[in-house]
C-alpha cells in the first residue's frame, strides 16, 4: 500500500528488477537471451524472491526458472495518482516459471497478502466483479499468454513449445491507464468558460433602464453592503488538517458559480458542507462531460464519467489535467481537496453523494456518442437527460436534507417533486441557452418539438432573421412545457421546515420562472443570451424567504406570461392555462415588506423624481434626489430629516 506505483493490486509473485554493478551480474547479454539462459534475470528473481517473499536461494535453484519470453508495455497509473498520473511504468519484462515447494515470510513493506490459486480461482478473481485491482502488466500476461500455457504447465515448463527468443511481444495499456497528457489549463487569460459561453451577445437592459429603478439599485446596496446574505462555511469544522482543503472547496464554489454560492453558502453550518462538496463534485463531473476537444475516442469519456464515482471522489491523489477551461480546470487539477473532506463528511451524506454521482455519471455516458448537433430525437429523451443532469439532483438534495435531520421523510421519498425541481432549472437553462448550444453541437431542443415549426431540417434555422416566426412559436412551446412543472415545485416548497433549507430551494426556482418570463415571445433568445436585470435578481432574493413571498412572485410572472401570449400562437392556449394554474397556486400577496429599516418609505418616495422628472429643473431634482437620500441612508442609521422638516420647495 506505501508503494508509489501499483499500491494495493494483486499481481504475479515478484518483479525481479535486474540491477546493474552486481556481481555476479543481473544484466544478460544478447547472447544470453539467444540462447534462452538468461542467468542475469534469474539471479534478479532468486533475490528480490529474498526480499520480498523471504524465500530463502538454497530453495531457489537457478536452473529450474524457466524463460519463456519477453514483452514490452507502458501503462500510467491512474488509479492511484489520477487520468492525469506522473507516475507509470514503461519497461521490457522477461516472463520466468519455476515451480517448487518453498517457505515464505512476506515483507509487509513490499507484500500485503500472499495467495495460492489454482487457475479457475484466478480467473475468478480477475473477474470485474470481484472489485479487485490488477497490475495491469499480469493482466496483459493471463490474456495473451497464460490461460494457455497453464492448460498443460508440465508441457510449459519441460519443454520449449512456449519458448519465443527472438521477438518481444509489445503492448499498449488498456484504456483507463493511458491517462490524458495535455497542457495545464489554469492559469491562462483570460480566464474563460467552455464552449460558446461568454463569447455570445449578453441582451442586458441599458445602463439607465436599471439605474432607474431605484428601488432595485438601493436594493442592491443595501443586500451587498449593509446586509448580505450570512455565510456558515466554517473552515475549521474538520480541525487544522483540513483547514486548507475546505477554504479551497469554498474558495473554488465561489468561482465555478456565484449564484449558487451565495445560497449554499447561507444554508446550516451542519448541512452546509454537505451540500457544497456535492456541488462542486457534480460540477467537476459536469466539466468531464462538457469539454468536447480533450478526449478524441468517446470512450475515454465514457470510461471517466462511469468511473468517476470510485475513482476521483476517493482517492485523493486523483487528478485530470487539461480538461475544462478556468477555474473548472483548476478544481479537476486540484480535486484532492474534494476528495479529502469528502472523506470527513457523515457516512450518510458520502453514501448520497456517491450514488448520486455515480448515477449521474451513467447517465451523461448514454449521451456521448450521441450526435446532439440537432438535439435529442425525442421529448422523452430530453426529459431523461434532464433528469439524469438535474432530477437526480434534486433526489440527492432533498436526500441530504433528510439524512442531516432538516427535513422530514416525504421530501426524500416523493421523487417525483424533486425530479420536477431539477427538470424546471434545467430545461429553463435549455431554453435560454438555445444558440450557445448549437454554436457548441450539443443541443438539446427535442427533435419532434421543432421541427413541427422549422421548415427545413436545420435546427439552426431559428438563429436566421427570416426564421423568426417559426422560431417564436416553438419557443412558446418550449417555455410553455416547462410552465408545467411548477405545480410539482410548488408542492415541494411547500414541504419544507427549515428557513435557510426553503430559501436555497426557493432561489432559484423563483429565477427560473423570471428567466422564462424574459425569455417568452422575445427573439432576443435566437441571438444571444438574455438574463434578468440585476437589480430584479437581488430584489425577488430579499423577498425570497417565505411562501407567500415566492407565491407572489410566480404570480406576476406568471401573469406577465400570459399578457404576452399572442392569440395566434400554436400553444397560446395550452399557455394561457399553465399560466392560470400557477396563478391559482400562487397568489399575489403584494405589497412584499422587504426587511431592514427605512425601505419601504425610501421605495415609495423614490416613485416621485421619476413621475415629474420632466417637469422639475435641475435644482430641484438634485434637492429631492439629496432629500431622498438623506432619508434613505439616515433611516439605517435611525437619523434623518423628519417629514415636518422637509424642505419648503419640496412640500
């Protein structure tokens, strides 16, 4: 198990390792091999037989070895150190038999255990079910070589019918030991993400549209200045050991996706790390199946994938260079870390993160050899992919809200919310990100959706202006399937207990719906990328904490929806009465009180600037914007002008 190379796998009973400068010498001549002798190798294996076995040289009689050939083979060893390994082996082997009755006493620096098998033993523990490790030289001895010459081993070892000195047999490694040899990603500039993202328009409204609401852009201050969002990670939860490895996961969260961060982040100081180790495992995961230059056989991302569950997530030596791009780079560079406090967190919560991810990893290998160019054939299979990236995330979630005592069972056993919750974010994101997907030829619109729209076969015709019509009717559709689910989310909401758990549940569900309210009836999604105006981001978060706050919010979205509905649309009624289902589920309890002193007196009196802003000169804009102000920031403070004290102009 100390071994640097090869720890922990059964394999033939020694390696000789001929040495140079013994006397009499380990190192056999060309002749020596010529003429099937090869005493050097022979003295090698009676003393490392000493040294590993304590089998003693007068039970080791030279002349019985019996040389039968040589090979050549390389192999990394990526089960110990990671598909990105430094170490491996590269050699030329001499295959030597001897039989006899010897006495042995293993060197517990070299030898864990020591078994006698006869050859359908070994073939059973050679069995990938068995869950042993093989070196993967013997591996490429048994299934050239050695099924055969044990059928008659008196014929093998008395006779010169196996016997090859003139040739070396040369082997390339099995697949999960070839390892990935690119150049590191990190640190490169800038520091970009995958695929087409970040390299297409971003449809932001203007500058001025988002200063003028002055009641988002103060609720912006006021939630990243004076009361953000409280963070519980704490970095000492596993003591000094591993102080470094949770400030790196944390650290690492916060640069693979902020939005998330914040609301893992703020969750119970029990549950926290649970649920942010199962993040960035995940999102590493995601990076294997993302990248679609650093693995030029499918299979090798097939293998990682189905993998990664019993290779990366415990082993803390495992790494992946060169594939991903930035920061997801730098955390498959670096997963050790994750690997190490994974390790520490309850036997519960690894049991859920393990399964989910090996799930998971299943599932994204389905897709691989896929040609996703034109999406998935199907609307089945869009929503299995859904489920396998998303649903199955809600089932791990809702599972560790459970396992760590937060939420009660039915959270847990009722799959079919959870799975609804993962599918609602996911085939949002689907949504909005039609044209990034496309550009990358991995789409994910189902076939037999769009092309009821599209007039040729092309699902990139919706990105061309003459498309547009079409294009518009079959995202309706799109954002009318996804409208669908919200009954479902709305039931799982409403089952949970605990405040921090209901709001990182809450946040982004209630981002979804706002994504899809700005992604209707809009071209803007055949163009670029649309996103929710930042100031709207940060204001439905603050009002985000109970259910009645989420109620409303899914209400006017819902109600926004439907006023954009045109008549004439193929889905406008199937629309219409996903839309009124929400809007039954949801009331609108308006007005929302945002907590924090002096907001709301601020939010109404910042509607008068704006209502005679054409009509007032410049001093008295500036007097009452000065006033406004005041008031705003006084009211923190429990200062500021009182109403009898306004200014004479003003009243």
């Amino acid at each position: 198990s100390t071994k640097i190379t090869f720890p922990n796998v059964w394999t033939n009973t020694c390696c000789s390792h001929p040495l140079h400068g013994y006397s009499p010498t380990e190192v056999d001549t060309p002749e020596d091999v010529a003429n099937g002798t090869t005493p050097g190798v022979k003295r090698a294996a009676v003393r490392k037989l000493k040294h590993e076995l304590g089998i003693e040289a007068d039970q080791l009689p030279v002349d019985k070895f019996k040389f039968l050939t040589r090979l050549h083979y390389w192999a990394a060893d990526t089960v110990t150190h990671g598909p990105s390994a430094e170490w491996g082996e590269h050699e030329i082997d001499y295959v030597l038999f001897f039989q006899g009755k010897v006495d042995t006493v293993g060197n517990p620096e070299e030898v864990d255990d020591l078994k006698y098998v006869t050859k359908e033993e070994l073939k059973a523990m050679m069995d990938p079910s068995s869950g042993l490790l093989w070196s993967p030289w013997f591996r490429v001895i048994c299934d050239t070589w050695l099924w055969g010459w044990w059928a008659d081993l008196e014929e093998t070892l008395t006779t010169d019918k196996h016997v090859d000195l003139k040739s070396i047999a040369y082997f390339d490694p099995p697949m999960h030991h070839e390892g990935i040899y690119r150049e590191s990603r990190v640190g490169e500039a800038p520091m970009e993400k995958q695929g087409a993202y970040g390299k297409l328009v971003t449809h932001s409204e203007s500058k001025l549209s988002q200063i003028a609401r002055l009641d988002e852009v103060f609720g912006a201050v006021w939630f990243t200045k004076v009361r953000p969002m409280p963070g519980h990670v704490d970095v000492m939860m596993f003591g000094d050991e591993l102080k470094d490895d949770v400030e790196y996961c944390d650290d690492v969260l916060g640069k693979v996706s902020r939005s998330f961060a914040m609301v893992i982040r703020q969750l119970p100081r029990e549950l926290v790390l649970d649920i942010l180790i199962f993040y960035i495992v995940l999102r590493a995961l995601d990076t294997v199946e993302d990248d679609t230059t650093a693995f030029p056989r499918p299979g090798e991302k097939i293998m990682y994938l189905n993998a990664f569950h019993e290779t990366a997530l415990v082993n803390d030596k495992w790494k992946m260079v060169g594939v991903g791009e930035g920061d997801e780079a730098h955390l498959l560079e670096n997963f050790g870390a994750v690997a190490r406090v994974f390790a520490k967190l309850p036997a519960a919560s690894q049991e859920v993160i393990a399964d989910i991810t090996k799930r998971m990893g299943a599932g994204m290998a389905e897709f691989v050899e896929k040609d996703m160019g034109q999406g998935t054939k199907t609307t089945e299979e869009y929503n299995l992919y859904c489920h396998y990236v998303a649903g199955l995330v809600g089932e791990g979630l809702s599972r560790l809200f459970v396992a760590t005592g937060f939420e009660n069972q039915i959270v847990a056993t009722d799959l079919e919310t959870s799975n609804s919750m993962g599918l609602f974010l996911q085939k949002t994101n689907i949504i909005r990100d039609y044209l990034e997907d496309y550009v990358d030829k991995r789409a994910w619109w189902p076939q037999d959706v769009w092309q009821i729209y599209a007039k040729s076969g092309d699902l990139g015709e919706f990105a061309q202006p003459d498309g547009r019509p079409q294009a518009m009717a079959c995202l309706n559709h799109m954002v009318t399937d996804a409208l669908e689910l919200i009954p479902e989310c709305i039931k799982y909401l409403e089952r949970l207990n605990n405040d921090q758990v209901f709001r990182f549940c809450a946040i982004p569900q209630v981002m979804a719906i706002a994504t899809l309210d700005k992604c209707f009836n809009n071209g803007d999604v055949f163009t670029g990328v649309v996103k929710v105006r930042k100031g709207l981001a940060v204001k439905m978060i603050m009002e985000s904490g109970t259910m009645k706050g989420i109620e409303t919010w899914f209400n006017r979205f819902a109600m926004s929806i439907k006023a954009k509905i045109d008549p004439n649309d193929p889905s406008a009624a199937r629309t219409a009465a996903a839309c009124d289902v929400v809007c039954k589920l949801c009331a609108d309890n308006r007005p929302i009180v945002m907590r924090g002193p002096g907001f709301l007196p601020f939010a109404a009196l910042t509607a008068l600037p704006f209502a005679f802003l054409g009509k007032m000169n410049t001093k008295l804009v500036g007097g009452l914007a000065l006033y406004v102000g005041s008031y705003f920031f006084g009211s923190l403070l429990g200062q500021g002008p009182k109403p009898s004290k306004m200014p004479k102009k003003l009243m």
